[in-house]
C-alpha cells in the first residue's frame, strides 16, 4: 500500500465525509436506537485502501464531537476500523464485503449500548444489526455501484 499524499487526502475526504454526516444527522446517529448514514461509506474500502484509516479517523471524530459515550469512542472507532480491514479483504465480492460492517458493528455496537444504557444485549444487537443492514444494503451498495464508474484514478 503506497502512502503519498493522495493516499492522505483521500482518508482525509473520506473521515470529514463520516464524520460531518454523522453529525449533521445526530439525532438518529447516537444513543439506543441508531441509523447512521454515514455506514454508508463503510464499503468505500472496496474502492481505495485509503477508506480504512479514513473511516476509523472520521468515525473516531464524529464520536468525540457528538457526545458517544467513552466506551463508544474507542469500541465503536475500532469496531470501525476492523470491518473496514476485512471489508477491503472481500473486495472482489461487493455483497460480501457490506458484511463485516454489518456484524462487526451489531455485536460491538450492540454490546456497548447494552451496556452503557442497561438494555437487553441480543435484542440491542439485532436493533444495531438492522441499522446497518440499511446503512450498508440499501445506501452503501448503491453508492459503491455509482462511484465505482468514476474514472479508476480517482481511487
């Protein structure tokens, strides 16, 4: 993985893209119950590795701007950061790359807010899993269906 500056700027894009979607969707992005769109980006490593640090700065910084519990700054950014890494390993499989955000985040989003909000684990897990299908399936393969027909240079 060659690390110049379009490898840099391309993560930068991609964590301020995470984290102001985020942010600018607070209201359905934290707390028990969340859908957030900016999972949408989740598949983005399928196009450039430059997405993995990306979306583990912009997930890291959309955490600490929209007042995640502490257990979610670092469990949910590393949750992000470890779906990204398999996801960039499925890249030839587009509908199996969208997993790993999907099941990563359930079990360790789920976890977290089980926790941190005192509410039953497996059904936090499947509310989780459930956002992400749609983050995922419904936003993010569309998206990675239109943006993979940009000129190759770009990624």
């Amino acid at each position: 993985m060659k690390m110049d500056l379009r490898f840099v700027l391309r993560a930068a894009v991609i964590a301020a893209l995470y984290a102001a979607l985020t942010l600018l969707l607070a209201p359905i992005s934290y707390g028990p119950l969340q859908l957030r769109v900016s999972e949408a980006l989740t598949l983005l490593p399928i196009l450039t590795p430059a997405a993995i640090p990306g979306l583990f700065v912009g997930c890291l910084a959309a955490n600490l701007l929209g007042g995640a519990t502490a257990l979610d700054v670092v469990f949910g950014s590393l949750a992000t950061l470890a779906a990204a890494i398999l996801t960039r390993r499925f890249r030839d499989r587009p509908l199996v790359a969208a997993l790993p955000p999907v099941i990563v985040n359930a079990v360790v989003i789920g976890a977290v807010l089980a926790y941190a909000y005192n509410l039953p684990f497996w059904l936090t897990v499947l509310e989780v899993g459930a956002g992400q299908l749609g983050a995922c399936y419904v936003l993010g393969l569309p998206l990675y269906y239109t943006l993979r027909r940009l000129p190759h240079n770009i990624w």
